[in-house]
RNA sequence: GGUUCCUUAGCCAAGUGGUAAGGCAAUUGACUGCAACUCAGUGAGCACCGGUUCAAAUCCGGUAGGAACCUCCA
C-alpha cells in the first residue's frame, strides 16, 4: 500500500512497525458542541483506512482522543450553569452516536484528557527537567528553539513564522512560537502541579496518549484534519523529538477540507449543517458514498447537486445487490462464500495508491457492469454470479456502506410468480398491480 | 507578508512523460406490454503563456484565478 506522508511530501510504500499490525491514531475533537458534517470527515476516511487494511489481513489498533478539557467547554458550562463533565460527557455522547450511525467500526481505545492527568503532568515536568520548557507565572511554554528542525512537518521555516506571527498580549513567552503546555488558572477543573494550579494546553496530550494506549513512542500513522498539521501536530512531533527524540509516527496523513456550497463552513456565516441532521435527512450511505468520492487529501464540496449524484450512484450499486440476490432466490440457489478474487483484487489495488477512493468507485462501476451482465445472461452461471456478488458486497464493505440482502417471503416469491403468469396471459392490469406490490416492497 | 496545495467535458472526479478512467446529467439504440432496472453507443485534448523532450494534462519557469494553514477549528 501506498501512503501520501505529510511529512516527506511523498507518496510512500507502506511498511508497518509490526507485522500484519497498524498502530493508528487519529486526532479527535474538542467536546464542546455536536459534531458538525466536517467533523464526519476524518471518522469516515480513517474508518476505510482501517477497513482497507484489515481487509488485507491487518489487525489495527485504531485509537482517537477526546478533548475533554479546553476554554470552550468551561464557557459553555458557565453558559448553562453545568459542570464540565457534563457538558464533555454529553458531546462524547454525541460523537459516538455519529460513529455508530456513519457505521464506523469501534475504536480500539477513545483516551481522555481528564483519565490522564497524571501522565500529562509527569510528561511537562520531564520537558522541564530537560530544559525544553520554562515555567512563567504558573504557565509552562515549550522552548521551541530547542528543536533543531522544528517546522519540519508544515514546512514552516522559523524565521519566515516570527515575521508571520500574530502580535500576542501575551509577552511572557520567551519566543512567540512557544506553545502553552500548561495555562495556571482560577477557572473551572484544575489539577494541582509543582508550578501552578490549572490545566494542560492542548498539544501535550496527543503524545502522552499516543505513548500511553499504544505502550511506545513510535507509531504507524498519525492521522487528522489539514488544518491540525500547525500547529498542533508539529508541536506534538516536536514534543516528541524532545523527549523521546522520536519522530512520533511514521506516516503523518491529512485529511482535506469540506465546504458546503462552496463556502467554508462557520457560525458566523450561519452555514454549519450537525452531522446529526445531515445524517437523519440522507442516511449514512449517502454520506459516506460522498465523501469518498473524491480523494481524501482533496478539499471536498458538498451541494445539492453532489448529494444528489451520491444517492443515484448509491442506489446503482444497492439495485444490482438487490437485484442478483432476488434472482437468485426466485431461482432457489444457494449461496457460497466464494469470492470473485480478481475482481476484489483489482478494486484493492485501486485503494492501495493512497486510499484512491474514486478510482476505488471505478472498479465498483466496473464490477456492477459485470454482476448486472452475468444476471440477465440466458443461461446464468450461478456460481460465478455469486462469486461477483461477494466481490461487490466486499468492496462495499471496506468503504463501510450497509448493506441489507433482501430475504424473499413465500407472498413475496408468489407474487413475482402472479406477476410472470399475469404478463404471459397479457393481463396487464393484474400485471401492475403485482408489479406495484414488490416495487413498493423494494424488490426490483 | 510567509508556507503548502489546487485549476481536467454541463456537473462530480481519476490520471506524475507515450498519446484523456469512472460516474451524474444529456442524447441515440437494444430490452420491455408500457415503464423502471439493465446493456451498448455518443462528448473534453487537460486555466493561459513560454521552455525541456522524439514525445507533456503529466517536468521546469512565468501569468491569472482559487483553497488551506501561520497558537488551540477535523
């Protein structure tokens, strides 16, 4: 398989640390608010990464955070007279609810911030011991200028930064890089440390986590958002480097951006779409056909025009399913598990040049042609019909569409038997109303 | 101001040197009792300009337009 490394900038050949095993970690949100459909974004192309990869054989270990501490949750429990807990327990809630519903797979570990307090502020005060922090006034900052090639995953370069850099109130820092690890407050929870009582800065706890759940400093994949990649993963990479002199993960991936009528999404435009309701009003096959179909590294546009084309290209896939597996209990074949192997090969090869989904969808298309042929043969060859059928229903699978066959009943077997004698007797009426019957039952 | 990236048919979207995948829409034909489904066919020379090369959508330079990021938004 081939990976795009935010790092290198490069296509490159994957190779997991451990055999046949990925260790994956994908940044999670700030549990502040719902889930809006960007949000969806990541869940659904890690998810058929991670599908891509055990379809393959692969175990993986599939871990993202929950920013349960954060400025944004302690003000909206302010707002509504909570506690914080509540208020992250209820968007955590709300985040796997998405999951479940998008047909995520679970994750093999949902850290947070708050179950790992000790380990964050043993880490900061070894950044201290080594001198790769200072403490000010209670804060702790990184000492970005420790780092010799601090930048290196954006492409930032130090200098061209300082001049870019926004002016801060904040003249504590010692440079106006250095990331807070650690903000002494009055506010809301707070932890008690050597230097202040308060709570961590955002960055710290993606590298405790990462080295904590996965038991190393190393691992495959780092995933996440475009816009993550500075500062928060440079700043995780650099923590990383100064602890560990680890480069953190071996793959940094991206994911792009979504807008919606081309406008990127934000409350002051008044344009956010929740996921919740994106998903109620066109189902979640609808949402993950759309989204992968284009690539993942690419920004992605959602409007009424491309919805729609998810649904008609989704419904072509779901009626050939259909429709191949009514045939074949009107014909009272028997399934096999036989796999059409080169069919599902071709499509794996397609996904394996850096999760290319649309290509991915081509040989979908093409196996559908292919299915939809082998059915209206006049002599169908059941047996390697239903080798197809269990190429697509894999396919499917990996992209993590659901996908019910149809179970035909003993009414539902006469009536497409009423409906055959009715055309050859050329009762046509007769003829539609058992049409009507199994087209409304969703079985043509 | 800095960094990274993008520009392919009406629309979506692949394609990193050898002569433009796939889909949606449109349209023609076949199938059908009619229809739906399905199958077959029809359409672009790749933003623009210049260069390298036997050969460029693909590499290099420039122009125009657009996007993301530059301290906590996936």
């Amino acid at each position: 398989m081939k990976l795009y490394n935010s790092k290198t900038n490069s296509l490159e050949e994957f190779k997991s640390i451990t055999p046949m095993h990925v260790d994956m970690y994908v940044c999670g949100p700030t549990v502040y608010n719902h889930p809006h459909i960007g949000n969806a974004r990541p869940m659904i192309v890690f998810d058929t990464l991670r599908r891509l990869f055990e379809v393959q054989g692969y175990t993986v270990s599939y871990v993202s955070n929950y920013t349960d501490v954060d400025d944004k949750i302690i003000n909206k429990a302010l707002n509504e007279e909570l506690d914080e807990i509540t208020i992250s327990t209820r968007y955590i809630d709300a985040y796997q609810a998405v999951r479940d519903s998008l047909n995520v797979k679970p994750l093999t570990a949902t850290p947070k911030v708050t179950e790992n307090m000790p380990e964050i502020i043993s880490f900061i005060k070894e950044l201290l011991d080594k001198e790769y922090a200072y403490v000010v006034d209670g804060d702790v900052y990184f000492r970005v200028t420790k780092i010799e090639d601090y930048g290196c995953l954006s492409k930032q370069n130090i200098d061209d930064l300082q001049v870019g850099a926004r002016i801060e109130e904040n003249s504590k820092k010692e440079n106006p890089l250095d990331f807070a690890l650690w903000k002494t407050t009055d506010m809301g929870i707070r932890w008690d440390t050597p230097w202040g009582k308060g709570r961590p800065g955002w960055h710290t706890e993606c590298v405790v986590m990462i080295n904590k759940v996965f038991d190393s400093d190393h691992i495959d994949i780092h995933g996440g958002g475009m816009d993550l990649k500075f500062p928060h993963h440079e700043n995780e990479l650099a923590q990383s480097q100064a602890l560990h002199h680890s480069q953190l993960a071996n793959y940094w991936l991206h994911n792009g951006m979504l807008n919606f009528d081309g406008e990127k999404m934000s409350k002051s435009l008044g344009n956010v779409v929740w996921a919740k309701d994106f998903i109620s009003e066109y189902g979640s096959n609808v949402i993950r056909w759309l989204m992968l179909s284009a690539h993942y590294r690419a920004p992605l546009n959602i409007s009424e025009q491309t919805i729609n084309t998810a649904k008609t290209e989704l419904e072509r896939v779901l009626t050939a399913l259909r429709q191949a597996e009514v045939a074949q209990q009107r014909a009272k074949i028997i399934d096999h598990k036989e796999i059409d192997e080169k069919l599902l090969d071709r499509f794996v090869a397609a996904m394996n040049e850096d999760i290319n989904t649309p290509n991915g969808f081509m040989e979908i298309f093409e196996t559908i042609k292919i299915l939809n042929k082998a059915l209206r043969e006049k002599d169908v060859d059941w047996q390697a019909l239903i080798s197809i059928k269990n190429a697509l229903l894999k396919m499917i699978e990996v992209i993590g569409i659901s996908y019910q066959p149809p179970i035909l009943t003993i009414e539902d077997l006469n009536n497409f038997e009423q409906w055959d004698n009715a055309r050859k007797a050329k009762n046509f009426e007769l003829a539609d109303i058992y049409r009507k019957t199994l087209s409304e039952k969703g079985l043509l």
